[in-house]
C-alpha cells in the first residue's frame, strides 16, 4: 500500500522548508485535481535559483509564489 500523503510531506517537510525562499508546504490539489504537496515560495526570484522535485514519492509537487509569511 503506497504511503499517505500526509506521511510523504511530514516526512520532507523539515528538508523542504531549509531551502532557501521555501515558506511552506501543504497538502492541496494540482492541475489534473489529484492530491499534491504544495511548496509555497516567496518569490520569483527565489524559484528561478533553487531546484524543488517535481514527485514526491509518487505524489505529484505544485509550487506557488505566497511571497513573505510572517506570524501577526
């Protein structure tokens, strides 16, 4: 039985989020409506620089710009 998605990105959340621009990464939809993890940079800039999968262990990987997150 394949892994859950929420086990895939618990398990590269802590890896993701060390890169550099990386401000988040969840659980949500792609293109097609399949189940994805979803890295959230802070900007262009950043995403042009840095290279992020495409799959995660066999779960498709959508990358958005959310810019800057800061806790209120």
């Amino acid at each position: 039985m394949p892994e859950s998605i929420k086990n895939v990105k618990t398990k590269h959340e802590p890896r993701l989020m060390s890169t550099p621009g990386v401000v988040s990464v969840g659980i949500g939809q792609d293109n097609k409506g399949q189940s994805a993890i979803i890295i959230g940079v802070e900007n262009q800039d950043k995403l042009d620089k840095m290279t992020l999968p495409e799959e995660l262990d066999g779960y498709p990987v959508k990358v958005q710009i959310v810019g800057t997150i800061r806790a209120q």
